[in-house]
C-alpha cells in the first residue's frame, strides 16, 4: 500500500506530504482545485514521461517519492531481477532537474524509467474514466477472464509453445524459399560443376603449361644454342677443353721448378673437369629438345581451354577455377540438403502444433471454468449497485488460427433491463452503467489476486442518490483487503472513507498553489454538507453530512 507521497516543485504544488491509510481514503475537492495534478505527480513515479512544464519554479528541481508497503505482494524476484535492495518499506523516487534531465530511484539505487514503471504498476492501479472504456476492450476482457480462472502458469505455457511454434514456422518458411531459389539454379550449377569437371584441372598446371609451349615453341633456337655451345667447348678447329688441357700439361711439365705452380696446376683440371660437365648436359638436354607440332597444338588447345574458362568466370589462376567447381559442387550438395532440413522442421513444426493444440484446449478449457464465477459475481454486485434487472455474459468463440493469447475470443455482453438483448459493452451501456461495471469488475478481481492500492479517478461518475450510497458500501468492502484512494465528488460515497483528504487552492504573493490536507471529524462534516449543499452550509446539510458519516 501507498503510506505516504511527497511532492515538492510540481506543477501548482510547492510542497506537499500526504500520509495515507490502510483501507478506503476519501479525496475531494472543487473542480479545478488539483486532484489531476496529485495524478500526474503520482503518474511520474509511475515511469510516465515529463518535461521542463512540470517544474513549478524553474530553477529548482522536481521531486517526486512515495513509499509503500509491499510486504504481502511476494515482489523478491523483481529486486533480485534488477539487482536492487529490497525493503518491505520501498520508495520510488523521480526527479526531473531545470535542465530537463529526468532521474528514477528505487530505495535510492537508480533505474531506468522502465525499471520503475515495472514495479510502479505492480504497486499502483489508477482506475479513471479513460479505463472504463477498455472495459469494452476484448483484450482486457481476455486478461480479466486470466485473472479470475487462475490460468497465468498455463497461459505462460502456451506461450513457450506459441513463440517455439511461430519460431518453426519462420525457419521453415526461409529453408523452403532457399531450396526454391537452390532448385531454380540447380541446372546452372549442375553445367558449371560438369564443365569444370571435365577439365579435369590441376593445381600449377597452366604454369607448367606455359613453360613447356616456350620450350617447344623456340626448339629450333635451343638446340642451335647447345649446337654452338658444343662447337665452342670443344669443337675441331678450337677447343676451350682441349686447350685447357695443352694448357695443363704445360704446367705440370714445369711445376717440379716452382712451388707456386701446383695450385694453378690444380686450379686449371678443375676448369677442364667442369667444363666437361657442363658439355655432357648440354648434350643431355639437347637431345631431350625436338619439335613436336602435335604436342604444341595438344599445347595450345589444353591451354586455350583454361583461358576460356578463367574468362568465362572472370578469375587469373586455376586454383581460382578449383575453388569455383568445390563452390558449385557445394550448392549442388545442399539441394538435397535442403530435402532433409525441411523434412525435419516439417516433424518439429507438426509435434510443436500438436502440443500447443493440446495446451491450447487446455487452456480454453480453465478459462471456460470461470465464466460462471464472472457472470455471478458481477450481476450481484449489479444488483446492488440500483440495476437488478441487468444481464451480464460472457461470450466465447474458438478462433481457427493460434493467436499469441490461445485460441479464445471472450466478449463481454450486457443489458440493464431484461427486455433487452445483451450486446456488446461499448454499444449498449451508458456512462454510468460503465462505472458501476467497472467497480463490479474490480471487485471481482480482489478476489482472485492481491490488487495494488487502487485510486479511483471519480469511477462514482454519472451516478447519484440511492445508487452512490450502494457504491459507496462496495468500495467500504472493497477496501478491507486492498487500499483504496477514491477521488469523488459525491457526499455519500466520501463520507464511507476511513480517512478524508481535500485537495485545495489558494493564492500567496499574487501566486496560486495546491495543496492537499487530511481532514479532522469537524472539518470533515464541514466538507461534506458543502457537498450536499454547496459553500453555504447550513445546519439541515450539516444533519445530512453527519447521517452519512454514521451509515
């Protein structure tokens, strides 16, 4: 429950502390006196959005706390979630600083705006008028339907399923359009692979290629080389190995005379032993050199064969070529891959809608179970609420499709006379039928859940007399389990609060202000025959307020 709210700096409030009660609080005032104002201060510790216009001075920052107690809500995992300190007495904090800058508190750690909107309506429910048009909504009325059947663990459950089966769904759907687009293309790849096969292409062989086709191609010049080679090392009319050796013999002749001479003596047979190699294998290969036109034009045509294809696929090298034909031959391969993954998603995607249909029954089958409950309990809160002649059901169709929700469309259906046929909510009720539906719905939902502290924005609207004192007695009851801040303009329905507060005006130093006050016994008869009987109080509304404060 909300056990205080502190206000400084906002809007029409300079500072405020309002204390609250356990059980029913009563807050009136004149229209325009600020009740919006206390919820809009109260909206901003709820995470909602403000700017620099809800500074009242615009030098000074904007500070906006209320503690609560929240012992009995089981909130544990979301402060361990967030890594936040948890207090049975926790305060949620906003402050929204002159330059703009807006800061969310939870037991002074701070959080982001979404962080403390999360926990803010865990702890708050602001019923307003706005509301009870969503009592028309099927979405609410689905979720109501949740609530009371006790349904969320399975709902939870479905929901698993239905993220797994949508999650299937997709998977499937980009595998079958990519074995689609693998299937059209697989006749190109088929002829690119076979092409690149029949080449029967190996790593380095353009290079050796081209190396022999220069050697075949200029035989003629190559063997005239080695031909004069021969000639020059040792040919009939000069011979270099033949000198070389006349040359040796010469020296060995006279070497007996001189030291020096056995070293150039050496120095000259190594010459003639290594032109005498050299000579042997440029014979050796000369005779390996002949042209061959055939092998040249087998030659040619393997290697215009390679050029065409690196053409072809825009690539220099064979090795570039290799790579395409594994590429080609890996697209080819993944056709029929494709054929198994589908199979499989297909089994995958058939057993998850077989267990989400199953979980979807069951599902439809608890929400079922609590219609009754609904029906029964609204109409007798109708009942007493001045509209005993009421219908109220609760109409339920099974969609073909799963929907994020299950497979089950609720509407509401309601007349308040019994000569008229139930329709639809946002056709048939009136804006008072709406409040007293909705304060019947609300009933109904403290008893299946621990509600928050629940303020009701003036939910008494189009209401009066005999019905308000009715109303009046549903919130008293109301707020024995859950706090309830009801903002209303009736006396009989302010006069059940266990506490009063009224929300005033008042103008200091040519300025105007807001401020909120709890009232005493006295003060309290004094607000209430103002609201019998307008600011002249007199001592008939006197007697009228204090009879209320006695029922």
């Amino acid at each position: 429950m909300l056990t205080k709210l502190t206000v400084n700096n906002y809007a029409l409030i300079t500072r405020l502390e309002v204390e609250f009660h356990s059980g029913l609080n009563s807050v009136t005032g004149e229209t325009g006196a600020g009740k919006s104002i206390i919820l809009g201060a109260l909206g901003l510790i709820l995470g909602n959005r403000a700017d620099l216009s809800a500074l009242k001075n615009s030098d000074e920052k904007c500070i906006v706390e209320g503690t609560f107690r929240i012992g009995q809500y089981k909130l544990e995992p979301f402060f361990e979630k967030y890594d936040l300190d948890y207090d049975t007495a926790t305060i949620l904090r906003r402050e929204i600083t002159p330059s703009g800058k807006s800061r969310a508190f939870i037991n002074d750690t701070p959080v982001t705006l979404k962080v403390i909107r999360e926990l803010g309506l865990q702890l708050i429910d602001i019923h307003s008028q706005h509301q009870n048009l969503e009592l028309g909504n099927q979405k609410f009325q689905l979720n109501l339907v949740d609530t009371v059947a006790g349904s969320g663990k399975i709902l939870g459950e479905y929901k698993k399923l239905y993220t797994e089966f949508i999650n299937l769904q997709k998977e499937l759907k980009e595998v079958t359009e990519k074995s689609e687009k693998a299937a059209a293309d697989l006749d190109y790849f088929q002829f690119q692979f076979e092409q690149l096969e029949e080449a029967g292409l190996q790593e380095n062989e353009q290079e050796e290629l081209e190396a022999e086709l220069e050697k075949l191609t200029h035989a003629g010049e190559i063997k005239g080389a080695f031909l004069e080679v021969q000639q020059l090392l040792d040919g009939e009319q000069f011979s270099v190995i033949q000198n070389l050796k006349e040359g040796y013999k010469r020296i060995s002749a006279i070497q007996d005379f001189m030291n020096e001479l056995e070293e150039l003596a050496r120095r000259l047979e190594s010459c003639q032993i290594e032109l005498e190699d050299i000579l042997d294998e440029a014979e050796m290969l000369a005779g390996k050199i002949e042209h061959d036109p055939v092998r040249i034009e087998q030659v040619n045509e393997r290697l215009n064969l390679i050029y065409s294809l690196q053409q072809k696929h825009h690539v220099a090298t064979v090795g570039e070529l290799l790579e395409l034909k594994n590429s080609f031959e890996e697209k080819i391969a993944q056709v029929t891959g494709y054929d198994d993954e589908i199979k499989k998603l297909e089994k995958e995607l058939a057993d998850t809608r077989e267990q989400l249909q199953k979980k979807a029954a069951e599902l439809s089958s608890v929400r079922k179970g609590s219609f009754r409950k609904i029906e029964s309990s609204v109409l007798a809160d109708l009942k007493q609420l001045g509209m005993p002649k009421s219908k109220f059901t609760v109409q339920h169709e099974t969609l073909s499709e799963f929907t994020p929700s299950g497979i089950d469309s609720v509407a509401f259906h309601f007349s308040a006379n019994s000569d008229v046929k139930p329709a639809e909510i946002s056709r048939i009720a009136s804006g008072g039928e709406m409040s007293r539906l909705m304060l019947a719905i609300k009933n109904l939902l403290r008893t299946s859940k621990a509600l928050p502290t629940v303020i009701f924005d003036e939910i008494d609207s189009g209401v009066s007399g005999e019905i308000a004192l009715k109303m009046g007695t549903i919130l008293k009851a109301f707020s024995a389990s859950t706090q309830i801040i009801n903002i209303t303009h009736l006396p009989q329905i302010a006069a059940k609060g266990d506490a009063h507060f009224v929300v005033y005006k008042y103008e200091e130093g040519g300025k105007t202000f807001t401020s909120v006050k709890q009232l005493e016994e006295k003060d309290r008869v004094e607000e209430l025959a103002k609201m019998v009987g307008g600011e002249t109080v007199t001592k008939s509304t006197l007697i009228t307020a204090r009879e209320l404060l006695k029922n």
